[in-house]
C-alpha cells in the first residue's frame, strides 16, 4: 500500500532507555481521524488512560502533522498533545515551518514516551534521529535554543519545538515554543519540561505525495479566491491580511467584547491602536509555510526607547488585547510581554489572567502587600505586570503560586477571591467575548482543552446574502448567529466543533475557514480526496470531525469530567458588561448546553457519549473500554474547577 | 530586441518566507505527484539571526505552470516580492515600492501594485 | 409647510484595518446636518476620501457587503448598520471596518 498525503509512519522516542523506533501508521485510524489534532487523540485515547497521572511516566507528548501538511494546505500546522496537568486533553496548534519538516522527514506523528532522567532534546533528519545531552541547552530561552540547535547541527532551515524556562519550572500551563515565536499547547510545555526533553528539532528533504495533482491544484486554486485581496468577499480577508488580530482591537471595544479590568469592564480608553503598531514596530512580513496571506504574521522591533531592541514575530494573537486586561496603554510593555512569554514558554493568558486576578484581589484587598512580595500591584501599572510575569516565568515569591494557574492560585489564596479568577476547568480563559456572543460562550464552556477558540472559530456568518439559498445547513443561520439568544446554538456549536476539527486534522490554519469556507466544506473535501486518494463523500468527511469531538469528549470523560465542568466563570454568568448595558449570561447557559448535549447524542445529566451515540460513530473501542470502567454507572459530578 | 524578461526579487524586505514559491515550484518539476521544496529551483534562505529571507533563483527554463502569464511561483507570493519581468519594468517598480512604503507602513508587507483598495499616505501626527 | 432648521449633530467615526489605510487616520469627529444617516455620512465620506462610497456602498451592489459600519450609541449593546438609510444621532460612535 502506497501512501499520499500520509507519510505513513509513525516515530516513538522512549527517554527513559533511548529507544527510537518507527511503525506503520494505521490506515484504520488515519482514515478515521484524518491526522494531526484527531490521530493525536486517537493514540492519547489508546495509551494514556486514566490510571496514568499527567506526571507520571506513562504520560505521552505526541506532536502530529497531517495527511496535507507539507502541501500548501497545511501551512506549517502542528498539534501537540498531551495530558493536561488538570487531565484535560492539553491540546494546542502552532504554525510555522516545523511540521512540514516533519512531514518531508517522513513522519506523521512523533510520539514522546517516559522522562529523561537528564535534559536531552531530540534530532530528526530525514531516517537520522537521535537523542542529544541537553544539559547546554536547558535553563536557557527558547530563542537561545534554537540558536544553538541551529549552530550545532549546521543546518540553517532546521526548525525547532523547544520548551522555555516556564515549562522547565512546570508553570501550569506551559506552552511548546516553535521557530518564528509560534507556539501552542497548553500545558504541553509543563509535560514537555517534567520529561526534561529541552528541544526537537527537525528537518526534512523528502516528498510529500499527491494523489491526484491536476485535481489538487484546482481546488487549491479555487481555495486561495477565498484569500486573494482581488475576489475575496469576506471583510476580514483584506484588513486580516496585514493587521491580523490586532485589527480586532477597536471591534472588540465596540462590541463590548474586551475583558478590560479582568472582565470587569466591556470599554476601554484609550485602546491601543493597530495602525500605530503597524506604523512604529513592524518591520517586514514573516510567515508560517505557505501562508497565502501577505502578512498575518509580522516581524516586530522596538526600535527605540523603553525596550529599544526587542524583537520577534506576532501573527494572531492579537497580543496588544492583554492590555486592556491589566488596564496599561503602552506598545512597548505589552510588545516585551509578549518577549517574555515566548522566551520562557510562558502561556499568555495564563500571566495576564492571573495577574489580572491579583491585581482585583490588590484593589479590593482581598490580598495586600504581605502576599505580593511588596508590591503594589493595581491596574494599569504597566511595570509591576512585566515583574510579576518574570516572578511567574521563574517562581519567584508571589510568581510562586501565580505559576499554578489562576484558578489553583485562587483556592490557596481563598477569602472569595475564587470568583475573580477567570478559569475554565481549571484553565485561564482567553480574550473570547461570552456575554455579548453566546455561542462563543457555549462553545468555551464545552471544550475537551479547556478554554480554546480554535475549536470553533470562527463563530460568525459570512454575509447571509452571500449563503445559496439551495445550501443545506444543519443550523438555522438566521437563529443560530444571535449573538445574545440561546436559540439553536446546540447545533451551530456542534456544527462549528466537528467541522473545525476536520481543519485542525487535515490540518490547515483555522484563519483559513473564511467566507464561504466556513459553511461549505465542500472545498475542504475535495482538497483532502484529491491528497490521499480518498474518495468519501461529504456526510462520511464532516462524520470524521463528529468521531474526533466525541472521542475526545470519551477522553475527559474517562478522566472525571461532567456537565458541571463545562462551565464558563462566575462573573460571565451573573455580572452585565455595564459599559454597553449587556446582561449576564444567566441560566441561558445551562439551556444551550441541554439543546447541545442532546444534539450530540449524548447524556443531558452527565455528558457523557451514548453507547448508540458512539457505535453509530465506530467508536466501539470506546464502548467497550467504557463498559469494562463502569463510566455509563459511575455516579460521579465532575468538578475538577 | 525585446528586454529579458525573467523571475526576479523586488526586495528580500518583502520576503515573508513562506516559501509558496519553493514548495509549488517543486510541484510542477515532480510533474505534480507531489511537493518536495528540496528540489526546487527556488530556496529561501533564512539568515541565521532570522533578519531577512533571501529568495535565490535558479531557474533558467520557461515555467511549466503559468498564470496569467507569470510563473507559478510569482503566482503564488502573497507579497508581491516575486515579479516576472525586464530590468527597466523592475527598476520602476522598486522605485514605486520605495515611496509608497514611505507614505504608508502597510507597503512594508506587500507591493502597491498587488494592493487592489484605495489608500492614502499615513498622517502619523494624528495617531 | 416649514422645514425645521438643520441643526448639526456630531458623530465620531473610527477607521479600522484596510479602511484607516483608505483613510490615512484612525478616528476623526464629523458635523452632520439633522437629520442625518448613513448615506449622508458617506457623501461626507467619499468627498473627503474620493473612493470611499464604493467600498461600502458597491454601485449596483449590496450595501456593506465585504465590509461593515458598527454603531455604538447611548452605552446600548451595538449593532451593525445594514441599510444606508438608518438614522443617525448626535454622539454616535461608528467604526468602519
């Protein structure tokens, strides 16, 4: 059996003795879960139960790329994997340029087993893989890592995954930093720095196989319309194209979407300004692989001034949001915030949220200056956040118990400062609007990775005049896309959730589910079958992402989590956004998780899969393994919050 | 005598190393069964401080896959950084990018002449 | 039947993405004649910022169709401007985008 799209192998590196070795990749499980995000889980699902601590030996790190990465579909995507120190799935994509090497070395799915007992970091080139004494890479940044990965090995084009200081301290929620400052997985970097494995690095010069090119080509033409600046009919393409999330700034303060002050407030003045960015720090375009947009991504510098020198890569994240969340007005803080984090490894929302946390805490003196090491710590004090996110990066004092994560910092702390700490399943939350947009909010609280908006994004129509009318939705668009009603949002978020998972498996970037692309997978089948030499048609390629969500929800499931942990925080549900008089979410919460549940197939008391639900998806592994843990008698509620 | 017309650089600033150009270049030389950017006829160079990307041609033979006239590579460079055209045209144009990212920070990131929405020079006194 | 008097009412417009590009700022106050809507903001537009109009209101084209006109107003959750002729009032803040 030949492959296309799927290199067809998969590469397991064992750190307690060394043992490297590849396997066949299941064909059964790659057409099942296409790649990347859903053959991570499929393995997660097969090696890691519940028995397994997340600190554990037996806990795995699985890096996967899928059957189009390498083409220019896949667009660098990686997901990583791992169970999250809260034992959710520790989920996360990054960009760039790493998994296509992966893909051109030959692998789909690199597999990390045991711990070292000292640091190492692994090498991939080609059929060339080994471990590597680590011990003058660790302590150091993930800047200096690659670097000296780089300069070690010679290789110019090598790119790296490395973990920084946060992950090797096991901050909650570390992340695996990529080359060009992408990074994602929560909680991997934490999993990542405990099995002490400092850095992987990969290169690749082999092919990627095309079943079909004539066929490939054409729908790649047809796709790249969605994206080119001359025939794209969706407004966020152009503005996108160079600004990125920054542009989202004023939108979300219009919107009343911005959680300035810790969500205590939807409008913030002055908000920082995406033009000035463009026009003081941007230097030149810098892209993941085959990005088709000009310049999501933008090399930045400070070219003077405070943090003069400071320099790095930013794309979506739209990094000046957290200063509104801390209250500062200043590019210069929040551009060396976002340093520091991808210099450690630190996860974003987990510094900014839980400084956040502290500072509520500081004014309304919940904790005082005998908590903070001294500080005063009080919106808008641009330099107490960067010292607090350094005391974080390296567990220093009061950085300490910020490092757990909010909501753990928030149960030592106690005195009710748990209704402050913005978390979901134990996960700082992100800068995604809930009460003016709810099915974001039921799309947070259902999340198998905790608080993650890849899964479902985005969440928006394109222009309903631009919608066939012949189009067979599984919504109603015109319901399901109020913003502040809870009607139809069981099926829009189930919809939004397996068909993202589809994008996040085959992979591509979720940027890319724009206009048309968003609704019609059509495009999105035709790329894959003309790939792989698949030939299923559209029920049985949306069946793929259905099979992934639910055998990731069977994941947390197993794990203890419940109905009640699909949550949003407190204040989303009982505080109005004053600012634009929006009311608190309320009980429609609990209603459009009912209509969601019961939609999916599963149990509206517990959240769990039905047995018919899961069979009917071919999860009978699942169904078996469920039966012989007694999940569907289980009694228990959840509550790992 | 016509001027020669070729695949060339308007500037590495306007490179965003996404590598389209490499990764559909070697599309075409493997006849389309698949991408290998190794063995294309054009690399991006990644400078090891990550300053610049440098594309380097090396493609002396007419594209087997043209759009409208341009190379699949020129095709598929979301910046514009790649151009197929004679020395006199590339000249004028690079001169033309030069003023306009002057005039406005956004032509940092793609030539004026792929930019298809009205725009006007960037009053930065106001900002 | 006596017209009343025009009386100017102020709006507050913010430029953001492709459109502060079109526009060279990012946010600036316009005196609009009572009474005023959208259409009349994008005469005023499209003679400060010839080629404006088009973007929003495509000749023969679906108004706002590949952009959008948020409005906030009077600290009510905002909405989207749809129709050219929605009226406007004094302190509208609008972000064209």
């Amino acid at each position: 059996m030949s492959w296309h799209g799927w290199a067809g192998r998969v590469l397991r590196v064992d750190l307690a003795t060394g043992r490297i070795s590849t396997e066949e990749l299941s064909m059964q499980k790659a057409r099942d879960f296409i790649g990347c995000r859903g053959l991570n889980v499929a393995y997660l699902y097969d090696e890691v139960g519940p028995e397994v601590g997340p600190f554990d030996q037996g806990n795995k790190l699985i890096f996967g790329a899928g059957p189009l990465e390498g083409t220019p579909i896949g667009m660098g995507r990686v997901s990583v994997l791992t169970k999250h120190p809260n034992r959710f799935l520790g989920e996360g994509g990054a960009g760039g340029h790493w998994s296509a090497e992966l893909k051109f070395a030959g692998y789909d799915l690199v597999i990390v087993e045991n711990k070292a007992e000292r640091p190492v970091w692994l090498l991939i080139v080609d059929d060339k893989v080994e471990l590597r004494d680590a011990s003058h890479l660790w302590g150091r940044d993930t800047k200096e890592k690659h670097a000296i990965v780089r300069e070690e090995t010679g290789i110019a084009g090598i790119h790296v995954a490395s973990v920084g200081m946060a992950g090797e301290n096991l901050a909650a929620n570390a992340k695996v930093q990529f080359t060009l400052d992408h990074s994602g997985g929560k909680g991997c970097g934490t999993i990542m720095g405990d099995k002490k494995l400092a850095a992987v690095a990969v290169k690749g010069s082999g092919m990627v196989s095309v079943a079909h090119g004539d066929r490939f080509l054409a729908a790649y033409r047809n796709f790249h319309k969605t994206f080119d600046l001359n025939t794209t009919r969706d407004a966020f393409v152009p503005s996108w194209s160079f600004n990125s999330a920054n542009m989202l700034l004023e939108l979300f303060n219009e919107n009343g979407w911005v959680h300035a002050h810790n969500a205590q407030m939807g409008l913030f003045e002055p908000m920082l300004n995406d033009v000035e960015y463009m026009d003081k720090y941007v230097v030149r375009p810098e892209s993941s692989f085959c990005c088709p947009l000009p310049a999501c991504g933008r090399r930045y510098e400070i070219k003077e001034g405070l943090f003069a020198g400071t320099t790095g890569d930013e794309r979506e994240v739209g990094f000046a949001q957290a200063a509104p969340i801390v209250g500062i007005h200043s590019y210069p803080h929040v551009i060396k915030f976002r340093d520091m984090c991808n210099r450690a490894g630190l996860d974003e929302d987990q510094a900014m949220y839980s400084i956040a946390w502290a500072m509520e805490c500081y004014e309304r003196g919940v904790i005082n200056r005998s908590d903070t090491d001294g500080m005063e710590l009080r919106f808008g004090d641009a330099d107490a956040f960067l010292t607090m996110t350094d005391k974080i990066i390296r567990r220093e004092g009061f950085g300490d118990i910020l490092a757990l994560g909010v909501a753990e910092a928030a149960k030592r702390i106690g005195k009710g400062s748990e209704r402050f700490a913005l978390s979901i399943k134990g996960k700082e939350l992100e800068r995604m609007p809930q009460r003016n947009g709810y099915q974001m909010a039921l799309g947070l609280a259902v999340s198998e990775g905790g608080p993650d908006h890849t899964r479902w994004y985005p969440p928006y129509p394109p222009n309903p005049k631009t919608i066939p009318a012949d189009m067979d939705l599984p919504f109603d668009p015109f319901k399901a896309f109020k913003t502040r009603s809870p009607d139809d949002k069981g099926r829009l978020v189930r919809w939004l959730y397996d068909s993202r998972a589809i994008v996040e498996s085959l992979p591509s970037c979720v940027y890319m589910i724009r206009a048309m692309l968003g609704i019609d997978f059509r495009p999105w089948l035709e790329l894959f079958n003309s790939c792989t030499g698949e030939n299923g048609d559209l029920d049985d390629f949306i069946q793929k992402g259905t099979r992934i969500v639910n055998l990731e929800r069977a994941y947390i499931v197993r794990e203890g989590f419940r109905r009640a942990d699909d949550t949003i925080p407190r204040r989303m549900l009982e505080e109005p956004v004053k600012e634009h008089n929006i009311p608190p979410i309320g009980d429609n919460l609990e209603i459009m998780k009912d209509d969601y549940y019961q939609v999916r197939g599963w149990d509206k008391e517990t959240a769990i899969p039905k047995e018919e639900t899961l069979l009917g998806l071919g999860l009978g592994n699942v169904v078996e393994d469920f039966k012989r843990r007694g999940i569907w008698e289980s009694t228990e509620e959840g509550g790992h919050e | 005598m016509s001027a020669l017309i070729k695949i060339a650089v308007v500037s590495a600033d306007l490179c965003s190393g996404c590598r389209s150009c490499e990764t559909w270049c070697s599309f075409v030389l493997a006849k389309g069964r698949g991408f290998r950017p190794e063995e294309s006829r054009i690399h991006i160079e990644t400078d090891p401080q990550g300053v610049l990307n440098i594309p380097h041609i090396n493609c002396l033979e007419e594209c087997q896959l043209k759009h409208e006239g341009d190379p699949i590579c020129v095709e598929m460079c979301p910046t514009g950084c790649l151009i197929y055209t004679d020395d006199e045209d590339l000249e004028s144009k690079r001169a033309l990018w030069e003023q306009a990212r002057q005039d406005q920070p956004l032509f940092r990131l793609i030539v004026p002449w792929k930019y298809p929405y009205p725009w006007r020079p960037l009053k930065r006194d106001e900002l | 039947m006596n017209s009343p008097q025009p009386a100017p009412i102020h709006v507050f417009v913010k430029y953001v993405g492709r459109i502060a590009v079109m526009t060279g700022r990012v946010r600036e106050s316009i005196a609009l004649d009572e009474p005023a809507n959208a259409d009349h903001l994008l005469d005023v537009m499209e003679q400060r910022y010839p080629g404006f109009r088009p973007v929003f209101d495509p000749p023969g084209g679906v108004f706002n169709l590949t952009t959008a006109i948020i409005c906030r107003r009077g600290g009510q959750p905002s909405f989207s401007i749809v129709d050219p002729q929605e009226p406007l009032k004094d302190g509208d803040v609008l972000t064209f985008w």
